[in-house]
C-alpha cells in the first residue's frame, strides 16, 4: 500500500474554500466527515469524499483542512491502515488517546481569530453540528454550511450516483402492505401530535414501501426520501426507475387511490426546497417529525419550534420488529445460508491440507457456495476470511497484500452472510483443520459458553440488550480474558446486516428494550495479537419463554438461533461445560442436523449432508 | 394515619407568594423540593419544609403550589404513604406512570401565560434548574429565585438548624491527614487547570477535614461548606464547635502553619458573598470547580465562563476507594456488627416462638446489642424489621400501626446496620423461625444464587458496576422472577451508608469504574405483595483477582464480603446449588465462624458462639 499523493488535490481544495463562486465568504476550515446524506454506514463511491482528498478509505473517519493543515481523526481500528494510506500533507489524529483533541479542540487551537469552518449541511448530522457549532462559537469562530460540497467541485472522475433498478417485494416477504405501513406511521404520528414525518435513512424508505435497491454495496438500499403528512405521501427519487411497470403497479401509481394514499413522486434533489416550503406553511402546534441524526439542511428547513426530534423513528422501531412472514423468510434465508457453509466446509476440509487455499479463495467459494442458493441477491458485508494471526484483526478483510494460505495448523475463521429476497443473514465460524492446542481449545470453549450465556438467557419482557452483555463475557473474565466489541447487533430482514434501535453491547445504553420478533447477533470472540482469532456467531430471534413462574405478568424472553451452522465439537473442551451447556450444543446441533439436513437432502448435495451429520455427533461429558 | 390539615398554610404560602417583603413581583407557582442547601439523601428536621407544609415525609417528593393548585410528585415507593399523608388540597401526582404530567409540562398547562415560578435557588441542583428554566421560558414563562424561603417564613415553629459537636479522626482511621488530602485535591485541581474548588457536599467536607459530626440522623456529619484555592482553605461553619479544644488542635487553627494549610473559618451563611467575592475577582482562565449538583445560588456566583462542573468531584472519587487504614476499620467494624446479629438471632431463635417479639421489639434489640460495641456511634439508617407480608414493603420501617408480631410461620427480614468510628455497616439477613415452605426455600435459593454469582464474580479493572448487575438476576430471571430494585450501592468508611460514584444497578450508567478498595453492597431480593420478602445483602470491598490469564495486562477485580453474619441454611435448597456456589457458601461460612467466632469468643459470648457454630455447619450437596 503506497499513500496517495494529495499535495495537488489540497491545493485545489484551499482554492475553491476562497473561491466566491462557491463560498459566500472564504472558510479557513473545510471539514469532510464520512458519511453520506443519509447517515448510512456503507456508502456509495460517489458518497467516498474523505477516501478521495486524503487517500485513507477505513469505514470511519473525518478530515479537517485549513490553509496550513490537513488531519485525520479516526479510531483504533485504522491507525495503521491510515498511517499507509496518507502521505505526509495529513497528520493522524487517534481518537481514543489520551492525548488527542477533539475535532473541535484542535480546531480552536490552530485556526486565527473569527475564522469560518465550512461543512457541507447535507452530510453533517444536526446533533452533531449543534456540538460543533457550540464549541466554535464560544471561541469566537463560526461553522458555515457551504452548499455546494466543495470536494464534488475538485473531483473531476467522481463516479456518478448509482440508480439501478428497484426490487419490489410482495406480502409473502414482507407480511404487511406498504399502504398498512403508511397507516401505522400515521397513527404513531397522531400520537405525537405531529403532522409530517421525514424519512432519511435510506433503509427506512426501504422498508416503508416493500421496496429495495442496489445503489449501495451489500445494503439492498436506494438513494430516496420521502416525506409522509397526514394525507400526502411524497417520495424523492431519481432516475427511470419509477418508469418500471411492476414498481409502478407495486407503488400503484397508476391506479385511482384514495387521495391519502396518492404517492406523489420528485426528484431526489428537490428535497430541500419541499421540506421548506412544509416548513413555511406551518400552523402553530404543527411538528414535523425527523430523526436527531438527520441532516443539518433538512433539520434547518424546519423552524426550530416546529421540530419534533426523536433518536429512534417509529418506522426504525416498527422495521425491527419482525412479522411472522419475514421471521419465516429469515428463517429460509439461513437454512439456505446453512446449506452454502456445509458445502464450504467440507470443501475446505479436503482442499485446505493442499496447501492451497488462500484467504481469498475461501471467500470466494463461500460466495459461490451461497450463489447457488435460491433468491441470493449479493452478499451482506465483506467476507472477513482470516487465518492465524489474521483472525486478531477484527474487522479484517483478505486483499493481495496480506493474502494467507489455509493451514492444518492455524485456527481459521469466517465471519460472512448474505442477501437473500427472504433474509439477511451474518454468521462466524471458528474451524481448526488440524489438530488445536489445548490453549485454543480452552479459548474457544470460553467464548462458547458466553455465546451460549446470551443465546439461552431468559429474562423479562423490556429488558435491554445491554443489560445481558455481561453474560457473554463472564467464562472470559474468570480466567482474565476480554474482548474488546461488542456482543450483538439488530439485523435486517433483506436489508441493512447492521441495525438499530436494539443489541447487545457494554457501550449501548440508548439500546431500545429488547421484544419478541427482534432480531440480533450473538457473536462473543477472542482475539491474541499475532497469533488467532476465535469469534462464534449466530443471528437469533428474541422468543417468548416459558417461565416456572411469571412475575408481575411481565412474561420473559429467550432468543431462538435462526443461524444453523454446526460449531466445531473438535474445538470444544467439553470438560470445561456444565451439563446445561453441553445439552444445549447438543440440542443446538440436532437441530441443524434435522432441518439443514432436510434441505441437503432435498438439494441431493450427499457429501456436505454426511459432512454436517459427523460435525454433529452429540458430545459425551466427562462425570 | 390521618392526613395533615393545611387549607391554613397553603392560604399563608399563597399570601407570601405575592408579599413584596418576600418577592420582588408575586411568583404565580413556587416549587418545594425535597432536599437541602447539600442535596443530601438524608435531611435534618429543619429542612424537612415539603413534609411541614404537605404532611407528606416520605424521603422523595416535590410540591408545587400554584394560586388554584397544590401537587405533589412521588415515585411508586410512596403513592400509598402519600395520599394517606395528605388531604383534598393536593393532587398526587404518580411518577413512573404513562399519563402522569413532569412538573414542567404540568406548570405550562396551569399557568396563566407570562407566570413567574419561583423556587429557593439553595435548595434546587443547578442542573434540574437549568432543565426546568428551560421548559418554562419556551413556554413563556421565568422561573425565578426567590432568596427567602417562603416555606421558612410561615414556619412557625421551625426547629434549629442542629449544631451538634465534632469528631476528629486522627491518622489510624482515616489513614491520610487532612493536610495530604488537601495536597492530594490541589494536585487534582492543578491537572484540571482550575484554582478554586468548592466543596458543597456534607460527606465530602467531613471526609476531607477527617471530622465528623450528627447534625443529621444516620449520617455522621454537621453542616458545613469548604472552599478550596490553590493557596487558601475556607470552611464554612456555624457555632461554637470550632472553639472545642481538640476540634482547633486537630485543624492546628492555633499553630503557625505554611500559609497554604491555614483554615480560615466562616460563618456557615457567607458561603455565597464569599463565593461571589471570588467569583468576581477571577481572571481569565481561573475556573472554579464545582459538582453539577451543587446549589442553583451557589453556581450562579461563579460567572459561567469560569465554571468547571462534573458529576462526581475529585473528592467523591477519593472518599470512595478506601486506603487501608478504612478497610482495616471496615473490617473491624464488621466483626463487630456480626457479633451484635449473632446475638440478636440468638435471641430471636428462643424468644419468636413465645409470640412477644413484634417488629420493633426486634429493631430495639438489635440497636442494643449494636450499642454494647467498641466505638458505636448510632444506626446507619432506620431499620428495616419486617415480618411476614410487611418484608414486601421493600421501604418499611415498623411504627406502631404496621407493628407485626414475629411468629415461628413467618419469614422475617432485617436489614439494619450502625455507624461505629471505625467504619460503617449494612446487612440484610432473611430467616425464618418455624419450617419455610419449598416455595419459600426455593425463591431464597434464587437469591442467594445472585448474591454469590455478584460476590463471586470475576472482572476487568475498569468494569463500571451496572455491568455486574445482570448476573444478580440470572438466576431469577430463568424462573420468570426479578426484584425492582437495584443490586448495590457505595458505603462510606464512617460516613453516609449510601454514597457515590460507584454501585450495581442497572439503571446507573453514570456510575465510575471499580476499583481495589471501594466498597459497595451486594443485596439481590425477591418479594411477593402480601407474602413475604427475601433479601440477602452484604457489604464487600473490591480487591484485586488473581487469574489464569491477563488480557491486555489490564488486571481483573473481584470482591471479598466484609459482612460476616451466617445466611440461615435451613432457607436454602440445596439441590438447587452448583458445586460452586455450595462451596462459596461453606467458605463463607467458614470465614464467619473463624473471625466471628473468635470475637465472640473473646468477648465471652457463649451462647452467641454456640449459635454461630451451630448455623454454619457446611452443607452438603447430592450429588
């Protein structure tokens, strides 16, 4: 990895921030944060400015440059990748070090008196700016928002925004219509008191109208917004797209609805101008409705006494519960996903003593194992392959560069998943295709029993994710052992493989309570720098339990593995098990057995079928 | 209980609410908050001004008194006590309920617009004011100080506020002079870059001059303010308490000392000319430090540029880790208190089943048995004596219409504790005189599992305690139980027996980091309406783990029980226990027997010794 030279492109940037054409006054500051319009974790390439002015493309980071400077803020994760990806113009700044200022901080530090930090609104979330802003004024400077975003203007082969085509989705995947969806909406909109609500994340107008897109990689998402009154439905998009007869029918664009379900189509760039003509036409007492972490320009268009904030949108809420039509899909979904890994593991346990098998072949053949399945669209997230001491970088992806061949002698593993029309699916296995040390079998065994902690916990309705965290972790601590990410995240149905309001994590506190039909991750790890990587990890659904007893008629909760893949018995020191642990992986693997099984059957693949019936013998613990 | 008339007092405060002697322009509400000038859990009868002027006194509350209205906010503790308490002039106002107003939105919907809302700016955090200042000014209306406390002034018959004498501490229990304490503060301060901090606590002023007091009952300290520059040290005090010899030799107030360590002594009342003489003579950069729960009147003083708050001072994080001169005298005192309960249960075993003992005879006797040891000072808190359906009441305190007499078909729960000059204590011990049902058993047995699964618990330095909170309920949980309460909280070493920063609760996220040598209880129940109530509470002190292995080199933490008191083994179910948890129960056994024993023996205590002997016998488990 050689760093971009960006001494020429810092250039241009410094002169287009003086440049009246685009500012009305010069700003001594440009920030360039990561994200896109939406907030959206992944992102388009043409959403990739902070890639593109500084070289570093980890999935966070901000860059700030003034006339003299140019610095990076990102965390843990990137600092090396960063240090190699950007030449000698930047200055890294690792956030999480004692010693590192705020963005704010530095800014006050180095900027001269009554300087103007500019950022583009659209791409600055509002609570954020609102932090920024405040720290700025108080030392005498002022952040501006600039129009037009001034890396678009130095960026002569900014590849365009995508608009591919939609995928409409009828009720057998989604359970409820989008005409029912819109009417929910409204009623939690009457509840509030509020008359119009504005969607901006992207998998929110994805879910609201059963549709779904590729204009981002691995997130079935599309560029839109939409905004919902009590009467109106107005939905901002571009392209042809809306020219498509089945998404026309779907959307039933052509037929005569009932005015209150008429979607009135824009273009996606006159959100703006819409919102603010809503904003203008407010009566007193009428509140428009955003997520606090919409953008500055569309929580602006809003006078501030109309705006109604909120950290979760009853449409973030509502798309986490999941309906019995997309728990069945998400159900489909991983047998399927169960089926491509039976076949992958098999193959690797012939190919891998080969020598052959490098990081990036495996992933591969994991793709094309899933592509083989029914409904597969792409897949969920990339595919972290990693051998050895691969497997300690935890958000590690094989390139080239770091590319490693499979051993007989090194833990492997493999956290990957898929879009299917029916589900999304995000599971990771730890396979030692040799003999494991008795030290790797005891780590592995530890995370076992915190993956079993959460996956088998029963606890009250409306208790949060956060609160059964420490479960995962508990065998790891009593022997001194930690990881340091969360246990779990919410999961989409055929949609993004990361999402809120609920999981399991130490940091989560703004976690909504966890209810039945949600669905998150349980994926508890180890990780020894420069040696191996142990994570296990099954998407699961939150269940009813049945309890002895059931105090206050709150009812309880458990969750339900969705994810079937079998857990290496080879890796496990069932000595280490209690009873109720060594039943519950024996009951956990006679369910792949019967019902992955089945499916290997009946898709005659013979050899993974005998595969998953030895990797499922039931273990024998040792009185 | 019959209700406190006031149709007289709410005439006079709504006289006083436009008395121009009182306000400068009539206040159209005034608000009574519970707390002191101190904000202190526990208040002294002259601050007892929302009891005096509602009848209700439970320990949370707030009134409001408008020109049409009287309304009182109480969380779910206290709605019965309170509507008993209080007549057909106040509205009760059910916190924690869905359609129960905040007193903000309640003030705007009865207002006539443009109201002032006045409140005694001593008596209200400076935090909750700015909340409420702000609700209100976007509504239209002020909320305004009022410096005379309107409640004071038609109090007749206000009692003093107590000016009880003093006691020093020297070095054996406090382990650091007050001198290395203020050395230890102004090196804090100078890290931070401030010049001044104010000291507003009543516990962090005890703790810091190594003095304490009984200005207020439970709490061993006098009321007092410090205020502490880099150079100078003022105490704020009433009374001739400071002109006890060993009060001025222990200060060395008669000594020629380094300039920097000469107490400057102030009358109680001019903390805030003082303050704002300071406030006033600051230059840029001087930032005074406070607790963002120190006083509104005391926050104002310090203009805002030059505030420096945070939720927890330096001395709150200080007082809490204990050196081991405190846990030394923590432990003693714990030994002692267990002689104190040995006896008591002792007794209780001959005397129960004679059908003479009520609540409050028990609470008595145990007070006695307290009082006979070395350097008792008084009780920590008010006992909680509960037998039967009264151990529900998770607040009770038996008074003579709720007085149940123990019975031999009863489960009783004592939780009780004392302050003796070598540290403080708090213990809840639940048994049973008769033969407990297996029901009974069995929920015990849930609890006890909690409380071993905390004591025992194994964690990273740096865990915040809400993240153990969760294992205290495993084992309830998994049954369809839970207790609505949280697991633990700090204690002071001689000082208030509930303290920050530190606790085990889940619904504290703001608490700090454990650490080696704080201190906090560990007190999982279960309690059933009408039935009984189970708790089992110790108080343990956070030492260091050793462990197999060591992440990150971070170093694991665990905790020892300084309470030493049996837990009655005819209420468990053996059955029910892992190995473990039978082995951590004859280990502590095993503990209480050798130093209780010992102590018991020593004080000549037979029967007591016989007793303790008797109820530690280890169990054993089926296998």
């Amino acid at each position: 990895m050689s760093p971009k030279i960006t001494t020429e492109l810092l250039k241009q940037l410094r002169q287009v921030m003086k440049n009246p054409k685009f500012v009305q006054e010069p700003v001594q500051a440009y920030i360039v944060p990561s994200g896109d319009a939406h907030q959206s974790e992944y992102i388009a390439p043409c959403d990739c400015r902070r890639a593109f002015i500084s070289g570093f493309d980890g999935s966070a980071g901000t860059a700030i440059v003034t006339e003299q400077h140019a610095a990076m803020w990102t965390d843990g994760r990137y600092f090396l990748q960063a240090a190699h990806q950007m030449d000698n113009n930047w200055t890294l700044m690792k956030m999480g070090l004692k010693d590192t200022p705020t963005q704010e901080d530095w800014l006050v530090s180095v900027l001269p008196e009554g300087s103007k930090v500019g950022v583009d609104p659209f791409i600055i979330p509002a609570d954020q700016w609102k932090r920024m802003s405040k720290v700025l004024r108080s030392a005498g400077h002022d952040l501006v928002p600039v129009k037009e975003n001034l890396i678009d203007t130095i960026w002569t082969d900014c590849p365009q925004r995508p608009c591919k085509p939609l995928i409409t989705l009828d009720l057998s995947y989604t359970g409820v219509s989008w005409r029912d969806k819109i009417v929910a909406l409204r009623s939690k909109m009457a509840e509030r008191k509020v008359m119009w609500f504005v969607v901006t994340a992207l998998d929110e107008v994805a879910w609201l109208f059963n549709l779904r897109g590729s204009d981002v990689e691995y997130n079935p998402v599309f560029f839109a917004y939409a905004v919902i009154g009590m009467n109106t439905i107005r939905l901002f998009i571009d392209g042809d797209r809306m020219m498509d007869p089945p998404v026309r029918e779907h959307l039933q664009l052509d037929s005569t609805l009932e005015p209150e379900f008429r979607i009135q189509v824009m273009p996606y760039g006159s959100i703006l101008s819409e919102l603010q003509a809503v904003g203008a036409g407010l009566s007193p007492k009428e509140k428009v409705w955003l997520s606090d972490k919409a953008s500055y320009a569309l929580t602006e268009a809003i006078p501030k006494a109309y705006r109604y904030l909120t950290p979760y949108t009853p449409i973030c809420i509502a798309k986490a519960v999941k309906n019995a039509a997309e728990t069945e899909g998400m159900r489909r979904a991983h047998i399927k996903d169960a089926v491509a890994l039976c076949e992958l593991f098999n193959w690797l346990e012939k190919e891998v003593p080969k020598g052959t098998v490098t990081e990036i072949i495996a992933a591969d053949k994991a793709e094309e194992f899933r592509s083989q399945q029914k409904d597969f669209v792409e897949l969920s997230f990339a595919t972290i392959s990693s051998t050895g001491p691969n497997g300690a970088i935890i958000h590690y992806k094989p390139v080239p560069e770091t590319n490693r061949t499979l051993s007989v002698n090194e833990i492997y593993l493999l956290d990957s998943g898929a879009q299917y029309k029916d589900g999304t699916t995000d599971v990771t296995r730890t396979m030692h295709f040799g003999t494991p040390s008795a030290y790797e079998k005891e780590c592995f065994t530890y995370v076992l029993k915190g993956h079993i902690a959460v996956s088998a916990a029963i606890f009250p309705n409306g208790t949060k994710g956060h609160l059964l965290d420490s479960f995962a972790r508990s065998a790891l601590w009593d022997c001194g052992l930690d990881y340091l990410h969360g246990t779990g995240h919410g999961v989409g149905s055929f949609l993004n493989v990361h999402e809120g309001p609920c999981g399991i994590s130490y940091k989560t506190f703004a976690d909504e309570p966890l209810e039945a039909g949600m669905i998150v991750s349980d994926e508890p790890g180890y990780y020894e720098d420069g040696s191996f990587g142990i994570r296990i990890e099954n998407v699961v659904l939150v269940i009813p339990a049945e309890t002895k007893y059931n105090f206050k008629n709150r009812g309880s909760l458990t969750f339900e593995p969705l994810t079937l893949v079998p857990i290496q018995t080879k890796m496990i020191d069932v000595n280490l098990l209690t009873e109720k642990e060594c039943n519950w992986v024996n009951e956990y693997h006679q369910k792949c057995r019967e019902v992955v099984g089945a499916e290997l059957e009946r898709q005659g693949r013979h050899e993974a079928l005998r595969w998953l019936l030895r990797e499922t013998e039931p273990l024998a613990r040792v009185q």
